[in-house]
C-alpha cells in the first residue's frame, strides 16, 4: 500500500492497517510523538482505530531533547 508519509510516497507492507500498525512498523511506537492523519490530528489513544487505506496522508512529528 503507497501513503504520503511527511511529504513523501512511501511503500509499506499490506499488514499494515493502522497508525499503530504503521509506528510500529517503523519503531516509533514507544516515542513521544504527534501524528496528523489526513489533516487531522490524532489524541495517542486513537491510534489504534484510525484505519490507513491507499493514498492516506500521514504527518509524523517526533520531539527531540537538546540544550
């Protein structure tokens, strides 16, 4: 399945049905982050049931520590 992850087609597996699925498919899912799924963004909780399809646009924005 293709989506526009931050910008950019991107190829993931067909396993992969769920912003869950998907931040855990790229090692995200213990990180402190903010999501936007097609435009809207997402409360943590609502991961799990927000469903990906073809053509979905998906923002991901980690937070980086630093001094």
């Amino acid at each position: 399945m293709k989506l526009h992850i931050n910008g950019q087609g991107v190829e993931v597996p067909d396993g992969i049905r769920t912003v869950v699925d998907l931040l855990e498919h790229f090692g995200l899912g213990e990180k402190m982050l903010i999501v936007e799924h097609n435009d809207a963004i997402l409360h943590k909780e609502d991961h799990a049931g927000a469903e990906l399809a073809e053509g979905h646009r998906i923002e991901i924005v980690h937070f980086v520590g630093g001094g």
